[in-house]
C-alpha cells in the first residue's frame, strides 16, 4: 500500500479552503452587483440591451416539481405488495437511470465539543 504524503495533503486542502473562502466572497459579491441591476432594470418592465453586454430581463417567478425517487420507490413496492404488479411495473419503467462519475468527497471534521 503506497503511503500518503500528509504534508502535501495539508498544504493542497489548506490552499483549496483559501480559494473556497475567496469564491464564497466573490459569489457575495455578484449577488450585490446583480441585486442593483435587477433594481435598476425592473422599473423598465421589458428586456433591457446593454451594448457589450447584451439583454436583460427579471424573469417571472416560477414552481418546479419533481419526483421524489424514494417516495417513488416506495409506491412501486406498495403496489407489487397490493396485487398490482402490472402498474408497478408501468411506473417503474418510466424511471431512467443517471451516470456520475466518481468524485473527491471530503467530509470536514466536526469541531470537539
């Protein structure tokens, strides 16, 4: 088993915590920038055009919905139980599976209490 090189492991992860602070800054500040935008452009009520830029428009509020997988699964199941296979399987065949690649988790250490 090849050993871990905890120094640079640190260094990497302490550099990686710096650049996460200045993203969290910098997201802070478009979120400022874009709130006196969104002030100047609403009381135009249409797509304004800023040339260099382009068109900007507040869009509507609006609701998604979606489908909660384990609650899903747990009609599925309630149906096969109930006798009624046949439109489990209905429903089950209208889900599809989504591909992630593997990716680097880190799992912070929680503070002693």
């Amino acid at each position: 088993m090849p050993t871990i090189d905890q120094q640079a492991l640190r260094s990497l992860l302490s550099d990686r915590a710096e650049a996460l602070d200045q993203i969290a800054h910098l997201t802070a500040e478009v979120k400022q920038l874009e709130a006196r935008i969104s002030e100047l452009i609403a009381p135009a009520d249409r797509p304004v055009r800023v040339p260099g830029f382009g068109t900007l428009r507040i869009t509507a509020p609006s609701v998604s919905q979606r489908v909660d997988p384990d609650a899903l699964r747990q009609l599925i199941q309630s149906l096969r139980e109930t006798g009624q296979g046949q439109l489990a399987d209905e429903i089950a065949a209208c889900t599809k599976p989504s591909y992630r690649d593997g990716s680097l988790r880190i799992t912070p250490e929680k503070p002693a209490a």
